[in-house]
C-alpha cells in the first residue's frame, strides 16, 4: 500500500507491517527505511525475534516498490530486459508469508 498515490510513483513510501499491528515499517519506493513504528506488545519479542520482524516488514514494503515499479515499467511495453532483474509477485507473495509465519 502507498501512502499517498496521488504521487508519482518514485516518490511514494510502501508500508508493512505485522498480523498483529506490533510492527509497522515504511520504505520509500527507492529502497530507504523511512520509519519504523513499534507498538508496546512488539517489546515482549527477544530482540532476534523483533530484528527478524523488522526486517521482514522492510523487505516486504521494499517489495511493494519494486514491483510497482516493474508493473509500471511492464505498462508502458519497455523492453523486458529494462526490468528483468526486478523482483516479481511471486517474490513478494514468498515475502509476505514470511512476514506471516513469523
């Protein structure tokens, strides 16, 4: 999700966050960490155990991007080899399970 899609896409942020709203992380669509909010129940995590939400959040709003990115490039027929290396819906589904699972 964007947080404001009435911008151009490269400057809009992508926000996840857990199932149980403990941690949430903004991304801008270039890949910078923009904000992370942690809710009182995410301190009842070990640290390894909120780094690992964290990061899974951070990588499934950086994934946002990328692929909005790639749809966009997708949408306007450049050629396949300008977004071939950008990460895929599939790659952000597996993320999102991760963040899931967690």
């Amino acid at each position: 999700m964007t947080s404001n899609d009435n911008l151009p896409l490269s400057e809009q942020a992508f926000l996840a966050r857990t199932p149980d709203d403990a941690v949430l992380v903004r991304v801008a669509v270039k890949g910078s960490i923009l904000g992370v909010q942690l809710e009182p129940k995410a301190m009842r995590d070990n640290m390894h155990e909120l780094a690992q939400r964290i990061m899974a959040c951070a990588d499934v709003a950086y994934l946002q991007g990328q692929v909005a990115l790639r749809q966009q490039m997708e949408h306007a027929q450049l050629d396949p080899v300008c977004y071939a290396d950008f990460p895929t819906e599939r790659d952000l589904a597996a993320a999102r399970d991760r963040l899931r699972n967690l």
